[in-house]
C-alpha cells in the first residue's frame, strides 16, 4: 500500500495534521500508535478524532514510510542545492543580475523593432 494524497481510510479522508503526526513521530523513530499520534495531535491545540486516529494508524501498520517517502517524488528539493551552490559573495548576485538586465533590454529592444 502506497503512502499518499489519495488515501482514504475507512470512507475518511485524513486531514494533514494527522498525517503530518505520524510523519513526525516516525521521523523521530517513534511507534506510531495511536495514542502517540492523539498526542501530537493534541500538542497542536487540536482535540484528535478518535477514528481518524484509528483508522490513520491502521493504514499505515501495512506501509512502509521509508520506502514510501523514498519513492516520493521530490522537486522543491532540487532548487536547495542549487541555493548552496551559489557562491558566498555578494558581488557575483550583482553581476549575475547587471547581465540578466542587460539580456531582458536586448529583448525588449527586438520585440519593439518587429512591432514598433
């Protein structure tokens, strides 16, 4: 069984906290149960609904999280790297940013001259 958006459990469609409860709790190589997903569930301020719970924790004794997140697929964490490969400097942003200028003026002036 795959770990996903779609998921119904028993004709309920969880609410993200509920899963987000178990995320967290398998993050920190917890059991999920359920009372220590009512737990962190309550910890939010939020009173849990029991069959939710119940039926959230059933689901998931058939999934293997790790191999579901694994499979996941994973585009905001393409754009981190890329952030920390950017240099340290300051002055390259601004170079990068005077030629981008530059790139988009030259554009424009050639757009003006096909309809200008």
């Amino acid at each position: 069984m795959a770990l996903g958006s779609n998921m119904v459990l028993g004709g309920l469609q969880p609410t993200m906290e509920y899963v987000y409860a178990a995320l967290l709790l398998h993050k920190l190589k917890q059991n999920i149960t359920e009372d220590n997903v009512k737990n962190v569930v309550k910890a939010t301020g939020v009173a849990p609904d029991d069959v939710r719970v119940k039926a959230l924790v059933a689901a998931l004794s058939e999934v293997n999280i790790e191999e579901a997140l694994k499979a996941a697929p994973v585009a905001v964490a393409s754009a981190a790297p890329a952030a920390a490969a950017a240099p340290a400097g300051g002055a390259a942003p601004a170079k990068e940013e005077k030629k981008d200028e530059k790139k988009e003026e030259e554009a424009l002036e050639g757009l003006s001259s096909l309809f200008g």
